[in-house]
C-alpha cells in the first residue's frame, strides 16, 4: 500500500483517464446538493476531488463528514474539466479527481482560526503553530530558509570550509549581551552559559590548525526581542587562518551570492561597496545606513559659524538634511517631537516653500548667500542637527530613515549591500564611566593604531566590519588580534585586571601563546537574511517556534516554573516567591 501516487499540486492534463491516489488537507469542502466538491491540499497546492453519490456512495456519505483540515485519502480518476469550470489561476486548474473511494485518516476539532483568515492575532497563531504552518506563506517561508542554508553549505563546501560543531554548554562569551546561565546538576552552584557565539572556540580552531571553519551556529542573547531579535537565533559562522580582511569579504559576498542563485534571483553585483564607519555616519546618520535611496546628510558646521543663532553658534557640529517636500506647520512640530525622542532638545528648520520663499523663524539669523549654501531647491525642507557630532549624526540618522519612508523616497525594487568597514575600537559606556568594546574583546587593531590603545582609546579604530542589507546589519566579523601580549593590552584597556582577564580567558590567552596564527572571521544572522529575502518584516515570520516580545513561547508555555524537588537537585532555591 502506498499513502499516495501523487501530490496535491501534482496532476496535469497529461494525467487524464489515470487512476490515482492522493493525500492531504481538506482546505475547502463544498456541498452542491448531491456533489460534494473538496479541496485536497498539501504544500505543492491542491486539485479539486469531486464526490459523486452516483459514482461511489460510499464515498458520498462519508464526505457529508469532511470538515477544514481532516486528513483525506481518495483514490480515483483524473478527469479534464468542462471547459467553463477550468480555472486558470490554478496549476491544476484544467482537471479533478473523480472520487472512486475516499477515507478520513485523521480528523480535526473545529479550528481556532481559518488558514485563509486574514490578521489573525500572533499569539494565537503561535498558540496553534501546527496551523499556521501549513498556511502557503509560512511553508513559502521555511521552505526558503532549507534552501539558502543548504546552498550556504554548498558553497562554504566548495571553497574548503569545513563544518565542526562546538559545544552550547560553556563559559560565558562577550558578544555584549546577558548570558542564559544553565545549573549544573553534579556541581551544584555552578553555571554553564550557553554561548552567545562560538567566537572563542573558533578562534581556538584556527590556532588548532582548521583553517577553514564554518558552522550553522545557534547562539542564545538574553536580550529584549525585537522584530530582528530572538533569544536564540542561527548564524553562519565562519572563521579563517591566514587570511586578510577582503579574504573574508569576498567568502561572505560568495555565500549572498550563492543563496540568490538557488532561490532563481538576480544575485547584487560583487563586491559589495565598502565604506567607512565614519562616512557612513557623517553621510547617513546610521552605521548600517539604507542606501536604496539618496538623502545623504550635510555638514553646516562652517556656514553657522559666526551666526546670531545661538543653538548654531555654540554646537561643536552642525548638520542637515534637505526633505524634498516644504513641511507644514503640524508636521514639523511631530517631527520635533521625534527628534526630542531621539535625544535632540529641538529641531531647527527652514521651509522654502514653492516659490522659492524661506519660512523659518531661523531664517531672519542667515543671510542670504547662507540660505543659499543649503542648496534646497523650492518645495523643500532643512532639517538641522546641531550639538556633539554623535548626538547629531543619530538623530539625523532617524530623521532621514523617517523622512525617507514618509514620502515613499524608498525605492523597494532595488537591493544594496554594503560593508562598513574601520570601526571604533572602543566605546565610552556613559553608564559605567568606561571603555567597553565596539563589536568583542577579540577584535584586532587597525594597523598603526596599536600605540592609541593607552594614549587615545577613543581614536582607535579596529579590523572590525558589518555587512548591511537595505538597513539591516546582517552580520559583523573582524580580524581578530592573535598575539597575546596585544589581547592582554586590550583587556586591560577595557578595565580587565590581570586576574580577571586569566580567570575568564586565561585559556585563550595560553592558546595564543602557542602558535597562534593571524585569523579573521565573520557571523551573518541567518535568520534576518532570511526573513529580508522572503520580504517579511520580522524574524518570527521564517521561524519555526519563535517566542513572542515577552520571551513567552504560546505553544508549549515555556518559560515554566519547576518543581520544589528539581530545584534542590542542582541546588538552587527561590529566594522570592514568584509573582
Ligand atoms: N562572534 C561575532 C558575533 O557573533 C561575530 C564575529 O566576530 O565573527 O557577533
């Protein structure tokens, strides 16, 4: 016995006058007084079973049963339709099954939501993931998902990278988020942390002489989620010995490339530009900058200088952007609202409205070869940032992100990648009043910029880059620092006593006294590239079982409390009771 000759979406004229057998959902039933028509669908489509009482009673009673969702098996002949019911926006649009015998393997309760239904709630729909999986859009998803993992694998194959698995019971590594902690059952009061990334154990593998590693990693962040953000996600993790930054590039540019071939699509142009991170935020605000559309960002420092503005005046840095459209009144008030939100104390503009008239209450302080050096052609609005050229540079960076997508200056059709290349090494973490690391503590030192490392951290830059997707970060990666007395320099630069950076690290700091080879890598999130080349907005629409912004899973109901006696096995108690 066979389940069935064919799938759903598999018959086709050429089939007429055989006898099959299919298997699937009952999407649709439809009862014609006497003919029983059902939609027998599985992820190829559906064909269209026709119940006929005079054929098969049999099978005509027992359809009277089918409800959305049972499972059917009917076996019968391929027929073609009458020429006025063919429907031509279905490939199997020209033929039916005329239904000689029918079962129900599997029935279903009545259905928390249709598959057909439109906004259906997330939750629910994560409540009930075995439905929603089966709707076209999410088996169109995961689906896309096998394919571009296994062309990564293909390619990463191809060009010598070899797959080796490492451990998710670890120590904690610093990807610069908190660790989900794991008690340990046989010494009671200690913790493995899962990895945030396997950046040390690949490191290790390249100073063990696999020179070519790669990995379909999942990495745990105890983060807030967000669209583009899970607890636990999957990277393309890569790392290579011997090899220089554009080394790199190209293999990440190679696997882009690879994943659009297998999906039948116009692959971006390699190379992909690089830019620097500090154009990148001096044109664009933003250090994964939307490049699909224009709205680059200006420097005004010189031409306010000297100005009776005193804002302008006194700002370290003044910059702006020039908005094809001469904002009202109301609409610029919203827009100061948002800049406000985005840490600026208020929003200076000039509106020069169709017929090339100013209208600002700034404009009085500037002359007129000064408005003019804005070069903002009638039917536009300057939009200025001014203070400390960070400050600046974010709030400009979210203006034009919003501006762009308020007038539509978006163009969706277009797909640009990009590297941003020469990070900060170090960041000023405000909060705890020191040097925290811009991407991980592993990351190696611009050439020449080793000696700023004491003398002018801020001023550092690293051998660290990110590949940016249409404003998306997809991944970063660095050459990292293979020699011991430099990492151990940078630990003590990021406030890591000797003791502390041997407590935690002293196994790296040994490896990399040990031969350790130059080495670079890079981590691509799989999942935003993914739910990016399905055209989903987030993350959850191209995983499986995603866990809701809570970090509640609706499904199985985890994160669950745990029995008193499971607890006091690995040691632990409640110091509260939970509310
Ligand atoms: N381990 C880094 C991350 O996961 C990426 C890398 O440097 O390879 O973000």
């Amino acid at each position: 016995m066979s389940w069935r000759d064919l799938m759903c979406g598999e018959p086709r004229p050429e089939h007429v006058g055989r006898v099959v057998t299919l298997a699937g959902w009952a999407a649709r039933r439809r009862d014609h007084g006497g003919l029983v028509f059902v939609d027998l669908r599985d992820h190829t489509g559906i064909t269209q079973l026709v119940v006929n009482p005079e054929r098969s009673p049999a099978a005509a009673e027992l359809a009277k049963e089918i409800r959305n969702e049972f499972v059917l098996r009917a076996t019968g002949e391929v027929v073609s339709r009458s020429p006025e019911t063919v429907n031509p926006r279905m490939p199997t649009g020209e033929i039916e099954l005329q239904v000689n015998a029918l079962e129900i393997v599997s029935r279903s309760t009545p259905l928390p939501f249709q598959l057909d239904e439109e906004g259906v709630d997330e939750v629910l729909r994560l409540r009930y993931r075995w439905l929603d999986l089966r709707t076209g859009r999410m088996q169109r998803n995961l689906r896309l998902s096998g394919v571009v993992v296994s062309a990564i694998r293909r390619q990463m194959e191809e060009l010598g990278f070899v797959d080796l698995w490492t451990p998710n019971l670890t120590r904690a590594t610093p990807e610069g988020a908190r660790d989900f902690l794991v008690p340990v059952r046989l010494q009671p009061g200690t913790f493995f942390a899962l990895p945030q990334s396997p950046q040390i154990f690949k490191q290790l593998l390249m100073i063990a002489g696999f020179d070519r590693y790669y990995q379909i990693a999942t990495c745990f962040r105890d983060e807030d989620l967000r669209a583009d953000r899970q607890f636990e996600f999957r990277q393309l993790d890569v790392e290579m010995a011997f090899s220089t930054r554009e080394d790199v590039l190209r293999v990440l540019e190679q696997a882009v490339h690879a994943s659009f071939v297998a999906l039948g699509r116009e692959p971006p142009v390699t190379p992909f530009p690089r830019l620097a991170w500090a154009e990148a935020m001096s044109r664009f605000g933003s250090d994964k900058p939307d490049l699909r559309f224009e709205l680059e960002i200006q420097d005004a420092t010189e031409i306010t200088r000297g100005s009776e503005f005193g804002v302008f005046a006194n700002a370290p840095c003044v910059r702006y952007l020039v908005a094809p459209k001469p904002f009202s009144r109301g609409e610029l008030d919203r827009l100061e609202e948002m800049a406000k939100e985005w840490g600026a104390k208020g929003l200076a503009y000039l509106v020069v409205d169709e017929s090339g008239e100013v209208r600002s209450p700034i404009a009085k302080f500037l002359s007129d070869a000064k408005l003019e050096a804005f070069g903002a052609p009638p039917g536009s609005t300057v939009l200025f940032g001014a203070g400390e050229p960070g400050a600046v540079a974010r709030v400009l960076g979210f203006l034009r992100l919003h501006v762009g997508r308020e007038l539509e200056l978006i163009d969706e059709s277009r797909d640009e990648f990009l590297w941003v290349i020469d990070f900060p090494l170090f960041e000023w973490d405000e909060e705890n009043g020191r040097w925290t690391f811009s991407h991980h503590p592993f990351t190696g030192i611009a050439e020449g910029h080793e000696g700023l490392v004491e003398t002018d951290p801020g001023a550092a830059l690293s051998m660290a880059y990110d590949l940016v997707w249409n404003g998306w970060e997809l991944g970063s990666g660095s050459i990292r620092i293979h020699r011991q007395d430099v990492q151990q320099r940078v630990f003590r630069a990021l406030g890591l006593t000797e003791e502390e950076g041997n407590e935690k690290f002293g196994f790296l700091l040994e490896a990399l006294r040990m031969g350790a080879p130059p080495h670079g890598g890079f981590a691509m999130g799989l999942d935003r590239f993914v739910a990016l080349l399905a055209g989903e907005p987030n993350i959850r629409e191209v995983t499986a079982f995603p866990k809701v912004s809570s970090g509640a899973d609706p499904l199985t109901g985890a994160p669950a409390p745990v029995p008193e006696e499971q607890l006091r096995e690995l040691g632990l108690r409640l110091a509260d009771e939970p509310s």
